[in-house]
C-alpha cells in the first residue's frame, strides 16, 4: 500500500509541470470566404469556385488544415448512414433512408483543385472530411489565400439540407460549401459529420449566386446587387459581415414578405404561395410575434447586432443558421410561433455566443430552450408560473431511468438519441433556471448580460459562463458545473424528521445544493429559511432567515424553529432538480 501511494503522489506532482499549458490570452483565428456559385436547378448540381483568406492568429505553426465536406454525408455506407441504422432508436427523419439513395439522389462535394499562395498542395477527401498537407507551415500571424474548384450535388432532402423537402421548398442549402475546420487552443476541429451539430471559424463572406431567375432566394447576408445572365438565369451577389457560417434557401413559389421593426432589424419571412390558406394566414400572424421575440431577446440577452433576420420555409424542422432559421412552415400556430422562438434564440445563443455545438451542445440548445421558454411565456395570454416545468421534468425521467451521460459527452457519442436530446435540450435548460435559484434571479439576469458582452463574437467554453456568474455575484461557483455538467450526480435532499421545533434534513444524492425551506407553524403562520451550501462562500439575495451553513460531507442538517412546525417543504419553488420530490415535504401527524 505504501508503494502504490508514493506512486500516486509522484504521479500527481508531475502531472502539473508535465501537461500544464501556460495562458497565452484568447485568440480565434479568421477566414474570408469569396465564392462564385452556379446552380443547375434541373439536376440539382452546382459548380463553385471558393476563394478563402486565413489568417493564423494562434501562437501555434500549422502544418495542415481540414475541410469540412458535410454533403458526403448523405451516401449510402457514410458514417451518417450507418450510425442511423446501427442506433438503438434511429432518428426518424433519417432512419434508413441514406442508404435507399440513388446516384442521382445522393449529395457530394468534390475538390476538383486546390492551391496555397497559388501554388497546387496534396489533399485527400475522408468522408466528410477533406485533408490538406500544406506546401509550407502557416506562421502564428500569418494571412494564407486558398483557391479551390469543385463540384457538388444537392441530396434528397433528408436531414436539415437537401432538394424538394416534404413540403416542396426546391432547395435547402445548408452547410453547403467546403467549409474550414476550426482550430483553437484545443487544436483542430475536423469532426466527421455524422448527425449532430456544428462548430464554425468566425469570418466575413462575399457570395455570388447564379441560379434560375424564377427563383426567389433568402438566407445570410445582405443582397448588395441583382445582375441578370446568359439563359435565363440571375446573379446574386450576398455579403455577410462577422459570421461563421453562410446559409440560402431558394423556390420559385417563395412569397417574401418584409416587416419593419420600429428600431430595426428588417424582418424577411420566406414561405411558399402554395400552401393552404390556414397555414398562409399563419405565416401572416407570425411576423408582428417574430418582432416581439427579437425585441425580448435583445432586451434580455443583448442587442441584435444585424440589420436583418430571414425566417424561412425549408428544412426538416427546425434549424438555425448565421442571421436566419429554416423551418418547416405547415404547422399549427403554436407550434409556428415556437419553434421561430427557438431558433432565433439560437442567434445570441450559438451564432453569437459561438460554442462548440459538438462538444458542448448543452450550451447551445439549453440555453437556447431556456429564454426561447421565457420569450414565448411572454407572448401568452395565459401566462404558466414555470416556463421550464417541461424541462424539469424529462430532466428528471433521464436521471432515474439509468441512460444518462454526463454533458461532457461529444453528441455523437450519446448511446440513445433521446438521451441525447434530454440532455441538451432539457438538462441544459435546467443548468441555467437552476443557476437563478442557486444565486438569484436578478443575479442570474446580469450574468446572462454579462456573459453576452464579454463572449458575443468569441467561442466561450462551460467555465466562461460560470466565471461570468462568479463575478457578478462573488460567489465560488465550480462546483455546480463540476457536479451538474461533468457528471450525473444528482441532486436529492429529503426531510429525515420533524420534533417538535426540530427540523432533520438529509443529503442523499451526491450533488450540493443550497436549501431553501418552507415552513408552516402549527399556529398556521409560515416562515422560509436559507441554508448556504458552505464551499459556496456566500449566500444569494433571499428574504427567508439565513440559518446556519451546510457542509456538504455532511449528510444531515438540524436547525431549531422559534414555534412547533406542522409541515416542512423544500423548494417551493421547484427550481432545484431534485429527482426525488416525494421526500421534500414532511407533515407532521
């Protein structure tokens, strides 16, 4: 025992100076994307010539650099494909589709050249991925022009991008082009595509489109000219200002309409003059809502920072991209007005807020879910007193049903997709209500505020967020991203007795938490206590008597009550995910 010991802690003392990294500040690198599109809308074929300025701003030498080539994915034997009909509860829209697909049908795109400084360099497409050997290193600062050639064919509509969806929008163009991977202080992000989300190097884009003049085409960016071509076909010529990705959608039976918010943004609605009069005056309604929704998200998040949004009919859902969404447009008007709520709170929460999506997927559609849950109680007649209640509540079923993973798992690692979801969608909604009941929920507002300011334009990482709540409230706070985020602890108090004006509380999950504590006198008055969890050095904003701190190796808590208590109740405000809530209240006989 004695040797295994001295191994450890030899182990331990090296680990530092072996692995550690110095803070070198932040850095992000930065691409400038120019491209000529031509676009045959008969066989759905494109050909594209992709001019790209990279500039290296980290303090690193790159020897390589990686291509995302997201349209292979709809190939029959592509890792999408497989992993689809190989996971025990497939995702419905692809199922086993992709591998049904026919030459004509399938979706590529293929380098036809590719240069460095004009000079030709090796590359070899893998799946989704092409691979660049570089001619020479890029230096930290230097600027590097990449020319590429390609071709490229627009898949059967299957999952977000693709031709001809289920309610017949021509084209979804998303995640289209050969696209630079990230690199940043954890190397390189060259993620094959296999189903879930994206991670983008922030950039300026400059787009011409040729495609029939017939068609009508929204998406990213602003239309700086219209010039008509040869046979029948237009020109469109799109730029777009610090944004990380570039999305288009185009039907030759598009209405567009334009909102005009007082302040601006310009809103543009893009939807299809076909479909049934019910879902048309839908599409009507939904524009002064939309207005609404971009005025709470700037209120409560921070200001939108584009002079334009587009919502636009396309897709297979619901998805979010740089200054648009694509939705899928034949739905009730409550579902309309949600899923618009959503993903436009994807533009602070991702396409501002620009985190990994891959690895912290949690960031993006949590926090997206949880003020999109907020925007759209707004709008209610009928407002619910918890908007996240929904939330909580598949949280909880995820917990107790033994299919967690901790959020630290990369999406597409997930063993079910529903665990998946939960835990982004729902779990991650939780971790940002429940931070306002650990430090408060105007403690909680300023750092959601905070965090915009500090982050938008950058790709902030889980400890950015709970940095920015430690210093807006002074609190020590890494525990609840340790034990809530990094592992499927959960959290479980109970009240273990009641004598008299003796109250027993008991830990029985292994999370910490503060305690809030309801309690009703057998005199029939009530009076709310607060227990600090003690490693969080400090108490949030409460009227309740603040009692004694809770240590939380400890696993019971007593405190005594000025009179004989008839009832005790834990969180009455059910905001603390407690997988147990049949023990947080004790009457007394």
């Amino acid at each position: 025992m004695k040797n295994i010991l001295n191994l450890i802690i030899i182990s331990v003392v090296c680990y530092g100076p072996c692995f550690g990294q110095a803070n070198l500040g932040y850095w992000q690198q930065h691409v400038d994307y120019k491209m000529e599109i031509d676009m045959d809308v008969d066989n759905f074929q494109y050909k594209g010539k992709q001019t790209l300025v990279y500039t290296n701003n980290s303090p690193d030498v790159l020897n390589r650099v990686y291509y995302h080539l997201y349209f292979n994915a709809f190939q029959p034997g592509s890792e999408m494909d497989v992993r689809s009909r190989t996971i025990p509860d497939p995702n419905p829209t692809i199922g086993d589709k992709i591998s049904k697909l026919k030459p004509g049908e399938i979706g590529y795109i293929k380098v036809n050249s590719l240069t460095q400084n004009g000079k030709p360099i090796t590359y070899k497409t893998v799946g989704t991925v092409l691979e660049v050997q570089l001619n020479a290193p890029i230096q930290p600062g230097e600027k590097v022009t990449f020319e590429m050639e390609f071709d490229a064919q627009v898949p059967v509509q299957i999952r977000r991008s693709g031709r001809n969806n289920s309610e017949g929008v021509a084209l979804s163009m998303t995640q289209w082009y050969p696209k630079l991977a990230e690199y940043d202080v954890e190397g390189w992000h060259a993620d094959p595509y296999i189903g879930r989300e994206f991670h983008g190097v922030w950039g300026d884009f400059d787009i011409k489109l040729t495609i029939d003049e017939n068609y009508v085409v929204g998406g990213t960016g602003y239309l700086k000219g219209e010039t008509k071509a040869k046979n029948g076909k237009k020109t469109l010529h799109f730029t777009a200002p610090k944004v990380h990705d570039f999305t288009w959608a185009a039907d030759p039976d598009f209405i567009h309409d334009i909102y005009e918010m007082p302040d601006g943004p310009k809103l543009h609605f893009y939807y299809k003059k076909t479909m049934d009069q019910e879902y048309l005056d839908n599409w009507k309604k939904l524009q002064p809502d939309t207005a609404k929704l971009m005025q709470y998200f700037s209120d409560n998040v921070g200001m939108y920072p584009y002079k334009q949004y587009s919502v636009i009919q396309g897709g297979d859902g619901g998805m979010e991209y740089a200054m648009c969404t694509l939705i899928t447009g034949q739905r009730n008007y409550n579902s309309l007005v949600g899923v618009t709520s959503h993903e436009l709170a994807h533009t602070w929460f991702q396409f501002l807020l620009a985190t990994n999506e891959v690895k912290h997927s949690w960031m993006d559609e949590g926090f997206t879910s949880y003020i999109s849950s907020l925007a759209t109680n707004s709008l209610r007649e009928n407002k619910g007193n918890n908007p996240f209640d929904g939330a909580y509540r598949s949280y909880i079923a995820l917990a107790t049903s033994g299919y967690e993973q901790p959020l630290t798992t990369h999406a597409d690692r997930y063993a079910y997709n529903q665990a998946y979801g939960i835990s982004a969608y729902s779990k991650g909604e939780v971790f940002l209500a429940q931070l306002g009941y650990v430090i408060g929920e105007e403690n909680l507002k300023k750092t959601i505020k905070k965090y915009f300011t500090d982050f938008s334009f950058k790709h902030p990482r889980p400890m950015d967020i709970i940095r920015t709540a430690e210093r807006i409230t002074d609190f020590e706070l890494d525990w609840y991203l340790i034990d809530f985020a990094q592992t499927t602890n959960t959290i479980d108090y109970g009240v273990k007795s009641v004598e008299d004006t003796r109250v027993t509380l008991e830990r029985i999950g292994l999370m910490p938490m503060p305690i809030d504590i309801s309690v009703t006198y057998i005199d029939g008055s009530t009076e709310d206590f607060y227990i600090p969890l003690q490693m969080m050095r400090g108490e949030k904003p409460t009227s309740a008597t603040i009692i004694d701190d809770w240590a939380w190796a400890i696993p019971t808590y007593t405190f005594e009550t000025n009179k004989p208590v008839k009832s005790v109740e834990i969180d009455k405000s059910k905001l603390m995910a407690d997988v147990k809530p049949e023990n947080n209240t004790f009457n007394v006989e």
